[in-house]
C-alpha cells in the first residue's frame, strides 16, 4: 500500500524518513525485512490524509 502511496503523490522513500524513523528502517520496510508499525501506521495515515486501516 505504502508503494503505491508513494507512486500516486510522485514521493520517494527518503519522503517518508521522518514519519519512520530513518532511512535505513524506510529501506527495510520496503525491502519487507521489517513491518510498520501502529506508530508509524497512523503518522502516516495523518499525513496522507487516508484511514490507518488502509495499511492493515
């Protein structure tokens, strides 16, 4: 969901370093190494302006 998130608003992973803590966890997620979490769920949810139960 977060990929597809990222192609629609022309982002990129280093977009997205702060709401996860880091570029080298932002690479792990995406690399499906390591998973969000509730946190990080609903930090994006507010910035994306989308339900946090999209990325359940």
């Amino acid at each position: 969901m977060l990929r597809l998130l990222i192609d629609q608003h022309s982002l990129t992973q280093s977009d997205f370093q702060q709401e996860i803590d880091g570029k080298s966890l932002v690479s792990q997620i995406f690399s499906g190494k390591r998973s969000l979490t509730l946190g990080h769920i609903r930090t994006l949810s507010k910035r994306l302006g989308i339900p946090a139960a999209m990325f359940v």
